[in-house]
C-alpha cells in the first residue's frame, strides 16, 4: 500500500507542476523556484551574547567525517554510509543531542553561525543513516503534510523549547539571519549535485576563508557551472534561491563570476544568463 501511495502522490505532484508550468511565462524553471522556500527570519534566533568568548566544541563531528567521508576523483566528497558501525552511529546520535542541548542563546554569532551549519550537516547525515539503505534523500518521506517531500519539514530537534526542522535551519535562520549566499555551499544536502559536504567542521576562526573556499570549489566545478554547444547550464541551486543571488540572471552571473577561476569568468562574461539549470540528486555516498 505504501508504494502506491507514494506513486499516486509523485502523480498528484507532477500534475500540479504542470498546472504551474502552463501558469508560468518561462515554464518549468520558473515553477521551480516558487517551490523552494523563501527566507523567512525566526527573530527568536536573533538573540546572542558578543561577550561570550566560549567555543563550541565539534571534535565529534570531525572525527566521523576524517573516518567515513573521502574526496573522489570527480571532485565531489562521498561519504561511506554503508561502513558506518552501529557505535559510531550511536556516537552521532549522542553528538546531534549534545548540540541540541546547548543554550546556543547564549553564544556570540560567530559560534552561533558555525553551530547551525555543523548541526544541519550532522543531521542531515543521521537522517540518512537512520533509513539507509536509500538511493537519494528524497525517498526519505517524513515531512508533514500531503505535498510536502523529503525529510526537511520534519521537526526533527528541540532546541531551547523549540522544535526545529532543518528547513527550519537553512530558511529560517541561517539564510535570513545571516545574509550571505555562501551559505548554501556551506550546508549539505546528501546529494552529488550539493556542494561538497566539507571534510572537517566549520569553525568561527576561519569561516570566511572556508565559505570562499567552497564557493570556488562549487562554481569551479561541472556541477555548479558546465558549458554545452555554447550553452550555459548552472545549478538549479541558482533558480531555486536566486533571490540570494543578486534577485536575477544577472546577479547570479555577477556572483559565479566573484568566484570563478579566471578563464570561467571569461567565458561568463560572453553570456547575459543561463540557458538551463540542472541538479542530480543520488546520494553522495561511496559504493562500498
């Protein structure tokens, strides 16, 4: 009963895009990125202590990482989820707690940035871990609601007396709170069209560095940026949240320029938008 549950929901999905897509002036694209979630501030995460020198401790989560993410020669860094042991996996579990637990309130910024983006990805990976064996993150159905897909509306944590999904996370706290488009090669999504999942934990001291870092990694790579036949292709990463991008194509490519190695911004320049965008959601993990 539950598969065909689900196929008459993927049905009723793809009937209601096309709904939009005949709607829509430039067709599909344009359905795709009024589905993605707007950046919507929860001030309730705007409060922090500039006078706390404390740091948050993430050994834990570097130590899974250096133990079961590996760089690949396609340049996208898969994660061994089918070697995860049953103690490390608890060990996650226990670490995804301890960081839920903190009073986050309570921390400067700079801690508190770091502490969101370590959270997501750390429970981005236990989501997976928890109904692994799946092809992609999308099978991963728990979100409520009748249209809704994937495991990111999910409530997932109580932080400080509040249930928080990873939604919750990106679109609601770190995006708005933050203003700063690097923050979506920052946060990982499991897939291989993401930015990489990064090999050790963001921290305060050299977040700025890291943030360029991926953004270059990202753009400079097929994934993000590709040129077919003259055409321009980008990641649907660009569609889906282009308001975080400049609001347009052309900020979008004023972006990926910034950050491009200097023969990719050359051949940028020659293109006034993107052609198509594209996005490959198979899980980012290694076969054995």
């Amino acid at each position: 009963m539950k598969m065909r549950g689900d196929r008459f929901r993927l049905v009723l999905l793809l009937a209601v895009a096309m709904m939009f897509w005949l709607a829509a002036p430039s067709g599909f694209r344009s359905f795709e990125a009024q589905a993605a979630p707007a950046a919507d501030p929860w001030p309730r995460w705007k409060t922090a202590d500039q006078n706390n020198p404390a740091e948050i401790d993430f050994t834990a989560w570097d130590t899974l990482l250096a133990k079961y993410l590996r760089p690949s020669s396609t340049g996208i860094n898969l994660f061994r989820y089918v070697a995860v042991t049953k103690a490390d996996r608890a060990a996650l579990d226990q670490d995804v707690a301890r960081l839920a637990a903190l009073p986050i309130s309570t921390y400067n910024r700079a801690q508190q940035r770091a502490y969101w983006i370590n959270l997501y990805n750390a429970l981005t990976i236990k989501v997976v871990l928890d109904h692994f064996p799946v092809d992609t993150i999308m099978e991963i159905n728990i979100s409520p609601g009748f249209f809704s897909f994937g495991p990111w509306d999910k409530k997932l944590l109580q932080i400080e007396g509040e249930a928080v999904s990873l939604n919750d996370m990106e679109h609601r706290i770190l995006r708005p709170l933050w203003g700063d488009p690097r923050t979506h090669y920052a946060l990982n999504c499991a897939s291989l069209g993401c930015p990489n999942l990064g090999l050790t934990a963001y921290r305060a001291q050299d977040m700025e560095a890291r943030l360029d870092a991926a953004a270059q990694a990202y753009i400079n790579h097929p994934r993000g940026v590709r040129f077919a036949d003259g055409k321009l292709t980008v990641s649907t990463i660009y569609e889906w949240f282009i308001a975080d991008f400049g609001g347009d194509e052309a900020g979008v490519l004023a972006h990926l320029k910034r950050y491009a190695d200097p023969a990719l911004s050359r051949r940028l320049s020659s293109h006034s938008g993107f052609d198509d965008t594209a996005y490959d959601w198979a899980l980012n993990g290694t076969a054995n």
